[in-house]
C-alpha cells in the first residue's frame, strides 16, 4: 500500500502524457474482487500510449463513467473494440474512433461455417496484416503512400464483398453478425489509412493486459474501496515496453522518487529512464544513497 501512494505522482504524470498523445489504444477484462462472502466481479482497463506508457485502470463497472477516467477530455484518435461505453467520446470536437481489424478477423472466422463463401474476406484481412508487417519500422510518408497504393484497395475489396453478401446472408447467422459488425464499423476500420500513425488493430492492448496478469488478478479492497495492487504493475509493464530490467529500475526508482519534484516526475518514467538515469546528478544522487547501496553489497 505503501508503494502505491509512492509511485502515484509518477502514474499520474505518465496519464497526463498518454492524454497528450495523437493515439491511445485501450481495453478492459472481467477481473474478480474479494468481497465478504463471494466474490463479485469488476474490470481491468488498459490503456497503452504505443512506444512510451501502459497503463492499468480498476473500476466495479464497465460503463462510460470509466472511460471518462481513463481518457478525460481525451481529442486524439482512440483504437479500441466497438463497445458502446466509449461511444460518448467520439463527435464533433471530440475524440476520434479507429477500429480493429484482429476484433474483424474474430468475426469473420466466427462465421467459418460457411468457408468458401468466407475464402475473399479472408484473404483480404490477411494481406492487410502480411502489409502492415512490411510497414512496421516505415516512416509515416512511406506508410501512407504504401497504405493508399496496396491496402486500400484492398479494403474496397473487403467491403464491397461485404454489400454482395449482405442480402444473402441468413439474419442471425455468424456471417450475418460479421457483415452486420463490418458495415456498422466500417468508417473505424478505414481510419488507418487517413492517418499513418494508426495501427491496423488493437493486439498491443490484449498484449499488456496478460501481461499484467489480468487474467489471473484477484483485486483485493482496502476500507476506502481502492484497488490495492496495481500501481506497481503499471511502472512494470511500461519496463517490459522499454526493455528495462525492472528490479535495478525498481530499485533506483524507489530511492529517488520520495524527495523528486512532483511537476518532474515524468523524468522517472521508463519512456525517460535511460535519458535521466546517465545524468551526472542523478548518479550521484543514486550513489550517495544507503538504501541503494545496501542492495548492491556482494555476499
């Protein structure tokens, strides 16, 4: 608990940044929560700022009133499931939708009952992904001028099969739904290629959710209702992006955040770790302190 209240200048200053950003991707998961008698079930939101932040969220519903803390005032691009909850954010002045096409590719092969009717839409989310693995270190130029020359004929293709089928397809089947989901879907899932910054899908935010270990988090609450465990998750799953090795951040971290200014504590995220870690001032500072020194005693 302790820990907790420590680290939260620091999430608070990797949130304010992630809101900053021109796109967010985020997702939720059914967790359980310790309560008295029988445990009853809440959600564990993730909200990821691609090559900077990832950060955890705990609410008891999953409803628009957690998306407002999660992404408050939010106006950039937001990559996430079709979900009702977050359509209050997207309008005029507002926050923009980019759809999923790995949320597409589910629905498609829901449907798989039907394979041969199911061989072109296939294919098409299939050549999507072999491009966008192609474009993954392109700058944002060559990323536009590749989406617009092979993908988006490509996703013409897509959906004018879908306007085939549509009339053909038995109201309440698999294939129905997909088609029902892309039409509906179909301005976000063309997003990517208005903006080149925009991933395809929305895999980096299932990513940080099992690596957070959602799927097996037991929230436990304290008397004024908090979540207590996952504030240090989150400093965890931002090294794991970062590729820091988290108990020497840890460590270091932990030794210098109690006397840090708070309006600077962004310097101590993992995004800045390497930049504020190989200044002269703050080695010294690490240096000079006992706590760090004891860990670092051999035998």
């Amino acid at each position: 608990m302790q820990l907790g209240e420590l680290v939260q200048p620091l999430i608070k200053a990797m949130h304010t940044d992630c809101l900053a950003q021109p796109y967010l991707c985020t997702d939720a998961t059914g967790v359980l929560v310790q309560h008295p008698g029988r445990c009853k079930s809440g959600h564990f939101w993730v909200l990821v700022a691609p090559k900077r932040h990832a950060l955890f969220q705990f609410s008891m519903k999953h409803d628009a009133a957690a998306v407002d803390r999660l992404l408050p005032g939010y106006t950039g691009y937001v990559v996430a499931d079709a979900h009702s909850v977050y359509d209050h954010l997207y309008g005029d002045g507002k926050a923009t939708e980019a759809g999923c096409w790995s949320h597409m590719r589910k629905y498609v092969l829901e449907a798989e009952i039907e394979p041969e009717r199911l061989r072109q839409p296939m294919a098409c989310i299939q050549a999507l992904f072999r491009i966008e693995r192609d474009l993954d270190r392109a700058p944002p130029l060559a990323r536009s001028r590749i989406r617009q020359e092979k993908s988006r004929p490509i996703v013409e293709s897509f959906f004018a099969w879908c306007e085939h089928e549509r009339e053909q397809a038995l109201e309440g089947s698999p294939l129905y739904a997909a088609i029902r989901y892309a039409t509906n879907q179909r301005r976000a899932l063309e997003r990517f290629l208005e903006e080149p910054r925009l991933p395809i899908h929305n895999n980096i935010s299932e990513l940080h959710l099992r690596r957070g270990g959602a799927e097996e988090l037991l929230v436990r609450r304290h008397r004024r209702g908090r979540p207590r465990q996952y504030s240090v998750r989150i400093v965890l799953a931002s090294c794991t992006m970062h590729r820091i090795e988290p108990w020497a951040y840890l460590r270091d971290l932990l030794c210098l955040l109690p006397a840090w200014p708070a309006h600077r504590a962004l310097e101590l995220a993992p995004v800045s770790w390497g930049t504020t870690s190989a200044r002269d001032d703050v080695r010294t500072k690490l240096e000079a302190n006992v706590y760090r020194r004891a860990t670092l005693i051999e035998g």
